[in-house]
C-alpha cells in the first residue's frame, strides 16, 4: 500500500512552512524560486500530490477550465488550446478540452456538475443555445466568448480576432500586388451572420478596388472549412469559367485543397493565380508553394483567453480584449503577370 504523505511532511523536508506548501502548489502568493525548487524536490521524494478536491471544498474554486470546440482535427483550435494550457499550467489550472458537433448540452451539463471555475466556448452561435450560456453564467462559471457570438451580457468576457482588418490587409496587398479579379472561396453562405470575413472581403473590394460585386463560392450546409471542402469550391468556381488573378479562402486547409486543384488543373501558382488563406498554422510554411496567409496568433489569442477567464475568476473583472492579425507574405502570391 502507499504512504500518502501530508503538506506537513513535505514542509519539514523541505525546511519550509506548510503555508510555503501550499503557496507554492495553489501560486497565490510569490514564492522565491529557491524555496520553490526545495519544496518541489521534496514533493518528488515523497510522492506527494496536493489534494485538489479537498482545496475546492475550502476555497470553492477546482482550479480547473474547460474549452469547447468543434473540431480538434482544426490545426488551428490546436495552436490556441496550446496557448490556453501554457497559460493555464502557469497559474496552477487544469484543462479540460471537449469537442463535438452535437450534443453540446452535454458538455455543458457537466461543466455545471464538475464545478469548472471558467470556460471558453468556440463553436459557431447557430449551433449552442444561448440558454446554455446563461445557464453556466447562472451557476457562477466565467465565461470567454468570442465577439462573434452576440452574447451581450455584462457578465461574460468577450475576445475578438479582428477578421475585418486582416482581410483589409489582404486585399490592400493583392491590389498593390496589381491583382483586380480577386476571387473568395467561403466556408459559409451570408446566411451565416457571426462569419465576419465574407463581409469584409466584400468591404474590402469595394475599398480597394472599386467592385461591388466579386466573384464568391459559397458553401452549404452542412458548412465545412476543411482540404476537402477546398478542393470542392475552387472546383466550382472553375466550372464557372470565371478567371481570377488572385483567390482568397476562408483558411489555410481550404487553401491547400485549392492549390492542389489548381495545379492538377495545369495552373502555377503563384505566376498563374496567387492563392492566400487565414490562420498561419504551421503547415503554411512546408507547403508547396509555402502559403501566403493572415497570422491569428493563436498561441497569444489562447493565452489571452485564459488571462480573461483567471481575472474573472481571482478578481471578478469582466474584459474584453482584441488580437489584431498579421499578414505573412509566402511563395504562393506574387505581382500580378509574374507569369
């Protein structure tokens, strides 16, 4: 049978008080880094693990958050859930991850039964209910949405990745790039309110290049942003016989089954038709071509969200905060008749 050693015995290994202990594993005060590196090796000696349900039971908090997401095969939800734990582990917090197109009442029924501290929800607002929102709200869980969703209540924390401004920058570029016949391959049809990039592309023609009416593929329910679905419009779009100099997706992954289409299809890229996606997930860099895309900085978009949902938490402060995208110029764009 194990011995299950107590604060107090890590405390008189390491020379320190059981409140140093406790400190140490909870970070609700600073500790030194030399009486944190004791009580840790001390810690490792004896096996010992704090008892998070006990602490609960005292503090009413279970140090632990939950993210709900659509797809976890979306390189990009990745980046961000990494930038969330990085964040998260620093501060002593657990992360529960969900995913699921369905069902998304389940999740929240358990949040509200584990007693999560805070969540953050990422999926599209035609598919949780609000009355699911406020229920966690009512149950005293802080919440990140992000600013798309149209949930205005003081109490909830809200992100916004500016998607207008980053397709501002992309058409900006394109038209200095001497490209007018710009095309945009989108996930959603305008049916779709909280998508904010298929407005903007339409904004963003008339700003810079004077056209109110640009070449767009929609997709269909049931929506999908994935390789597939890439390879599927731009497909479309060339059974149109529309040309274009340019072509702008949705994301990355639409914009890599585009490439692969387009080649098969005899164009060059980028001397035939310049291709641009959104996210700057990791792959953007080894394909080929590499791909011209809008950086989401997910990484500081997630480390974002958990600092609004620990404030929350720790301080009751409800914020809002704004990441402004970064355009990342790659090998499948080039000035117009390169070729």
């Amino acid at each position: 049978m194990v011995t299950r050693f107590t604060r107090k015995d890590v405390a008189e290994l390491a020379g320190v008080s059981t409140a140093t202990v406790s400190y140490v594993f909870n970070k609700k005060r600073y500790v030194s880094q030399e009486l944190t590196n004791k009580v840790l090796f001390a810690a490792k000696r004896l096996n010992y693990y704090p008892d998070m349900i006990a602490s609960s039971l005292t503090t009413k908090k279970t140090h632990n958050i939950g993210v709900l997401v659509n797809d976890l095969s979306n390189p990009l939800q990745n980046a961000v859930i990494s930038g969330i734990q990085r964040a998260a582990i620093k501060k002593g917090y657990f992360v529960n991850i969900c995913a699921g197109e369905s069902n998304f009442d389940v999740y929240i029924d358990n949040f509200i039964s584990r007693h999560l501290d805070g969540v953050y929800i990422a999926v599209q607002a035609t598919e949780i209910q609000r009355e699911d929102i406020l229920k966690l709200l009512d149950y005293n869980i802080k919440l990140v949405l992000n600013k798309t969703m149209n949930i205005n209540d003081p109490r909830v924390n809200q992100i916004h990745l500016d998607l207008t401004a980053g397709m501002m920058m992309i058409i900006e570029y394109l038209a200095k790039q001497g490209h007018k016949d710009i095309a945009y391959l989108s996930c959603y049809d305008e049916s779709v309110l909280s998508d904010e990039r298929l407005p903007a592309f339409k904004a963003a023609m008339r700003k810079y290049l004077g056209c109110n009416d640009p070449v767009i593929v929609y997709g269909k329910v049931p929506y999908e942003s994935t390789i597939e679905s890439g390879k599927i419009l731009v497909e479309q779009l060339l059974d149109t016989g529309k040309t274009c100099s340019a072509l702008v997706c949705s994301n990355d992954l639409m914009a890599f089954g585009a490439m692969k289409v387009l080649h098969d299809s005899g164009y060059r890229i980028p001397e035939d038709i310049s291709v641009v996606g959104i996210d700057n997930i990791e792959l953007c860099k080894s394909s080929i071509p590499s791909l011209t895309t809008l950086d989401q900085k997910s990484e500081e978009l997630g480390m974002a969200i958990f600092d609004l949902l620990y404030n929350d938490i720790v301080n009751g402060e409800i914020a809002q905060k704004c990441i402004w995208p970064q355009l990342v110029i790659r090998d499948s764009t080039a000035p117009y008749g390169k070729g």
